[in-house]
C-alpha cells in the first residue's frame, strides 16, 4: 500500500507544482490555456497514437467491459440527476452534475499514470474507458442540455456536435493508430522515436497544466462539490466494479476499469460547464476537491485491484 502510494505520489506532486507556480502567479492562465493546448493536440495524441498503433486490435473491444463501464457509469449519471432534480435543480444543471460525477480525467490523468502504475495490459482497457467518456457521455450531456434549453434536438444541432467529435485531436489520434495497428505496419525507427520524444511530454505538461488550472480560479460551492466528489471517487468505481463482476469481466480488464473510474474529475467538464454556463462553480469545486483527496483514495483502490 505504501509504495503504491509512493508511485502516485509523483503524479500528483506535479499538479502540485502546477498549482503552485499558477497561485503564485509565475504561470498565469494564459499560459496554462496554451500549454493545455499544446498537450492536447500534440503530445497527448502523440501517445494515444503511439499506443494504439502497437495495440493487439483483438484485445481491444470486448462487449462484456462495454456493457460493464456505460451500466455503471450510467446507473450513478442516474442517480445523481436523480438526487439533483430532488434537491430542486433545473434539468441542465442535473444533468451536468450527474456528468461531474463519473466523468474522470482519463485523458490527462489516467492515461500517462495507469500505463505506468499497471504496465501494458493497461493500454487497451484505458483507452476503451476514453473513448465510451469523449463519445458516448460528452454526446450525452450536450444533447441533454440542448434538449433542456431549446425542447427539441435537430439536424442543426447535431452536425456540429458529430464535427466536434470527428475533429476531436484525441478520438483522431486513437483512431489513426489502431487503423496502423490493422494494416499490420510496422513503425519506423525515427518515427516511433520521433512519438516517443513528442508523447513523453504529455506526462509532465498535463499534470502541470491540471495544477496550473486549479489555481486560476477560487473554489466556491463547496458543499454540493463534497457529494460530486465522493461520487465520483467512491460511487463510481464501485459501481463499475460491481457490473464488471457481474457481466465476467476479465479481472485484469476489469482492474483498470476500476482504477479508471476512480480517477477525479476531469477538467474538460469544467470546459463544457463553462461553456454552456450550467453549474460552473460546483463543478470547478469539484474538480478541485476530487483532484486533492484523490491523492489518498486512487492508491488505495489500485493496491486492492488484481494485476496482470
């Protein structure tokens, strides 16, 4: 437990050392936007790319951890727009708060530290988890609010929405390298040089970028941010976890789903909540308190995981 603790420890230090230098001004926002920028179109694909391309393809889709990841996630998204609406919110903030809770920072997070902290089984299932979050989830809560605010959906507000996703530098990354991955190419030496170099940033730039965004902006709402939070760090693998057994996943699989699902809230939501101007308080709380107590709870559920 301890050393699982000790092999998290660095990650989370490094968002750390973002806040740090962003609550001292030394990295103010506009360059926390740019660094994000540049981690998400190029060092971050350079490494979606890189793994998917070295990726068995028959390893990769499995319907049982499909199933087993959208009834979990799907069955706590329902339970908290169902608390929310109880509590009185309007359905677009429900909805964003039930968005908040099981929308982990797979991307930024998940993917630099898993790999590293649950070796290469961890490829496949990590990337299944980013994929079913950026298109299934992130369609959902952006048809929901749409819904919410204009009672209807039409063809004019789905072409931008599918655009987006198409051009999404994550989902094109991924893909292009599982299309290399079918042809059966091999990469070439400079190039996967050339990726590696690229791709190793993404580590260090998204931890500081995650840091460095989280002191750009006081936490208010404090309290409703409490109960996203525990959703999402508690609720949220547990309930994956418990479809994952029921469904027989495979436990190395399902481990990682697990670890996944624990992981804190992701940062893009607080972009979505801004950008739609729906419960931006609580979900930058959130995303703040999930991140600090997620210091002491991810080790915790990766030293109870099965490894591979």
């Amino acid at each position: 437990m301890l050393a699982i603790f000790l092999k998290t420890l660095p990650f989370f230090a490094l968002i750390g050392t973002g806040w740090l230098a962003g609550r001292l001004r030394l990295f103010p926002a506009e360059a926390t936007a740019w660094l994000t920028r540049f981690v998400f179109y190029f060092a971050l694909s350079a490494m979606l790319f890189r793994f998917a391309a070295t990726l068995d393809l028959a390893t990769l889709f499995d319907p049982r951890f499909v199933l087993a990841y959208l009834a979990g996630s799907g069955a706590v998204w329902a339970l908290v727009f169902a608390l929310s609406r109880r509590g009185g919110a309007p359905p677009a903030d429900a909805a964003m708060q039930a968005h908040t809770a099981m929308t982990g920072n797979t991307g930024f997070l998940g993917v630099p530290m898993l790999v590293v902290l649950l070796g290469p089984a961890a490829v496949g299932p990590v990337l299944m988890v980013l994929t079913l979050d950026m298109i299934v989830f992130s369609t959902l809560i952006t048809l929901i609010i749409t819904a919410a605010r204009h009672g209807r959906i039409g063809l004019r507000m789905l072409l931008p929405l599918v655009r987006g996703i198409a051009a999404n530098p994550m989902i094109v990354s991924m893909l292009a390298g599982l299309a290399w991955s079918a042809a059966g190419l091999p990469l070439p030496a400079p190039a996967a040089e050339f990726l590696s170099l690229l791709g190793g940033a993404a580590t260090p730039g998204a931890l500081f970028a995650i840091g460095a965004s989280l002191a750009n902006g006081p936490a208010r709402r404090i309290g409703p941010a409490v109960g996203l939070s525990a959703a999402k760090l508690v609720a949220h693998p547990v309930a994956v976890g418990a479809a994952a057994w029921g469904l027989g996943v495979d436990p190395v699989a399902a481990g990682v789903m697990v670890a996944a699902a624990a992981l804190p809230v992701a940062g893009n939501v607080y972009i979505l909540a801004h950008h739609f101007r729906v419960a931006e308080e609580r979900v930058s709380a959130a995303i703040l308190l999930s991140t600090a107590a997620g210091i002491a709870t991810l080790p915790v559920v990766i030293h109870l995981i099965p490894k591979g």
